[in-house]
C-alpha cells in the first residue's frame, strides 16, 4: 500500500509539471515494478507491454472509428445535422442550443470524442449563435457540455477501452450507453428551457421554418444516420464483430463523402493523418497505463483495499458515490482516457467484490467522465471551447455550463437509483 500510495503521489506531481500523462504513468510504473520485483523483470515487462496491448485484434476498431469521424466531419455531413437540427426546433426560445445538443449527439455517434465534439461544434454553431444575440455563457456552456456526449453514445472511444480493460463486452455496454445518452441529450434541453425562461434574453427565439424546408434538411443527413444504424445494429445483432462494424462505417463515410463531392486528397491526407495522431496518442495512454497497472498489481493494493471495503461496514452505496467523487477530481486534472485507465485497476476488485454488475459500472464510470469533462476548475471541454472564441473567456463557459451539470447530477442519481436505465436494452438485445 506504501508503495502504491507514493507511485500515485509522484506520477499526480509529473503530471502536474506538464510531462504527458502517458510518459508520468509509464515511467511510474516502470521504476515502481523494478523497485517491487527486480529492473530485469522490468525491462522485460517494458519488452512486452507494447506489442502485447496494441497489436491485437480488438484494438483496430479505435482508428476505424476514429477514421468515420474525420470523414464525417470534412464532408461537412456535422454542419447538415445542426442545420436540419436549427430547422426542426431553432424557432423555439434556446432553439440552437437545442439544435447544437442534438448535433452533438448525431456527430458522438460517428466519432465517440468529447474533445472533437466540442472544438467542432464550436466553429460550426457559435457564429450563427452569436448572429442571434446568443448570451455567451448559455451557448458557450451548450457546446462544451454537448461535446461530453461523444462519451457516452456509442460508438464511444472510452466505453471500447473500458471494455478491452474490464473483459467487458463492448456490444453490450454500447447497448447499455444508448438509453442514457439519449436521457442526456433530453436533459440538456430541459436545462436550456429552464436557462431561458429564467432570462428570456439568454437566447432569443428564431425564425419558424416550414414543413418543406424542414423535410428538405433531412434529405443530407438521411444516410449518415441510416449507416449510423447499420453499424449499431450489426454489432447488437451479433451479424459483425465492433471492428468489423467500424470498417464498415468508416468505407461508408467516405462513399457519402465522395458522394457529397465533398472529399478530395487534401481532406483525406488531413483525415488519416488527424485518425493516427489520436490513436497514437490512445494507444500510449494505454501502454503507460498497463506498465501502471502492472505496478499496482504487484503491491496488491487493489485486493487489500477490496478485501477491506467488502469486510467493512460501509454502505456499497457509499463506496460507489466515493468513487463518483474522486472521477469529478480526476476530471480537473487529466482526460477521460487517462481517468479510466487510471481508476481501473484499484476500482475494478471492489465493484466485483461489492456484486456490482460491471457493464453498469462502466455506464456510471462514462457519465462521471462526463461530469468531469466540464466541471471547474480544469474541465477540459470547457478550455478547448474558450480557446476558441476570441471575444469571450473560459469563465464564462465555466458559468455556462452550471444548469449542465446539474443534469448530469440529475442523471448520476437516475443510473444508480434504477440500474434498469443501462442494463434493460443489454438484457433485452444482449
């Protein structure tokens, strides 16, 4: 336990002197196996762990998906589904941000990043907010808080690395992500409803579209969201594997694309080479990650404190709001990638000791991800919105996203009070 305590302490303080997350936890990980074992074994340990955690069949599905996305996005099929969006609800009073959430939504379930999902959504829907005298703090904070649901609906980037960790299956907890990410983005609008009839300036109503114009901005985004369903569907009805369904959706992408004479060499060059710099960086997070687990594993850190908590007279229920709050921590400090693999190997143990079925545990684990994503004071999705707007600061976003918050809360307190609301699709389609 001294050793785990004091290899959490030194990787904390790497990270906060700026050396990657990644590099902190595998060089942590590396001096404290050698410390408990032997440098030999070490160095054999650092021989193995790369190739052993990358080069294996499960993983090619992060750059598959991670491909679909930058299509999706430099085919310009993002800036249709806000447009069809601000058709469908922009005439109501928070009308964009409505929009903006479902946008969201739509674009998480293409690419499964928070951080793409808010940069993105920042150039294609602030410039029309700020046009319709939009407040800043309320469309700012729409964004970044609509950017957080690429963790949550499939086909998610940290539910596939949760599963991989967990020996969980990756088509169940993408079934069990679909009902509550949906809640979310219903939530989230509620939040803009609550927002503007408390100040009615916050976001002024549009102008009302017709019937035709709003049918007619379904026609460009009909076949991203019938692919969308085909690549869903295929991995829920066991018909393809989630690699083989991400391959599917990213050749689908780019036939639309093409299509769409929206793709030339330039957007598919920036594409994979976009696609490869985000795998890199998830698959050195992963490695670092495994060299720290490795560690901790060795110290038997995780079995003491499972065996502890299981003999003790602490409520399961606490000890799982204990682990919410220290997911919020986490959020002001590192990225949802880096939370995960962190917590797992310590928090793992105890959820299965506790009799906590895993794929809700991953759900629970997303959505405080989420929370953390934007909750001050270094919500990661609220700096990548402000770094972006010029005649606005981070603090406002920060206050922006407030009434977000409050519904992630809101839905943290659903997913615990009715498991039902993750496991009843897995059950039911699983």
């Amino acid at each position: 336990m001294t050793y785990a305590l004091i290899g959490f302490g030194i990787m904390l303080l790497l990270m906060l002197l700026g050396l990657p997350i990644g590099f902190a936890m595998l060089a942590v990980g590396f001096v404290g196996y050698g410390m408990m074992t032997s440098f030999k074994a070490a160095l054999g340990l650092l021989s193995l762990v790369p190739f052993d955690q990358v080069a294996v069949y499960s993983m090619s599905v992060i750059p598959l998906f991670c491909l679909m996305g930058e299509f999706g996005f430099r085919s310009g099929v993002v800036s249709d589904a806000y447009t069809a969006a601000d058709r469908w609800v922009g005439h109501h009073r928070g009308g964009l941000c409505m929009a903006t959430n479902v946008a969201c939504a739509a674009f998480a379930a293409m690419t499964g990043s928070s951080i793409a999902g808010s940069s993105i959504m920042t150039q294609v829907a602030w410039p029309e907010m700020k046009k319709r005298n939009y407040k800043a703090t309320l469309g700012l904070g729409c964004i970044a808080a609509g950017g957080t649901l690429g963790i949550m609906i499939p086909p998610s980037t940290p539910m596939i690395t949760y599963g991989i960790i967990t020996n969980s299956s990756v088509g169940k907890l993408f079934l069990a992500g679909l009902l509550p990410g949906i809640l979310i983005t219903v939530l989230f609008c509620v939040a803009v409803v609550v927002v503007t009839r408390i100040d009615p300036l916050a976001a002024p109503a549009g102008k009302k579209s017709g019937w035709k114009e709003r049918f007619r901005s379904l026609s460009k985004v009909w076949l991203m969201l019938v692919l969308i369903v085909a690549v869903l569907g295929s991995i829920w009805g066991g018909l393809c594997t989630p690699t083989e369904a991400a391959a599917i959706g990213s050749f689908g992408t780019f036939v639309i694309a093409i299509g769409r004479h929206n793709m030339n060499l330039k957007k598919i060059r920036e594409s994979i080479r976009s696609s490869m710099k985000v795998t890199s960086m998830i698959f050195f997070l992963l490695i670092g990650a495994s060299v720290f687990s490795n560690f901790i594993t060795v110290t038997k850190a995780p079995v003491v404190i499972a065996k502890w908590v299981a003999s003790s007279n602490i409520a399961p229920a606490m000890v799982i709001a204990i682990m919410c709050l220290v997911y919020i921590f986490l959020g002001c400090l590192m990225d949802t990638l880096s939370m995960i693999l962190l917590t797992l190997p310590i928090f793992t143990p105890i959820v299965v000791a506790l009799g906590y079925d895993l794929v809700w545990f991953g759900i629970l684990v997303v959505l405080m991800t989420m929370l953390g994503s934007i909750t001050p004071p270094v919500g990661i999705n609220c700096f990548v919105v402000g770094g972006m707007v010029d005649d606005s600061t981070t603090g406002e976003v920060f206050k922006g996203v407030v009434p977000f918050i409050i519904a992630l809360v809101v839905m943290a307190v659903i997913l615990v009070a009715f498991p039902d609301v993750a496991l009843w699709l897995p059950r039911v389609l699983g």
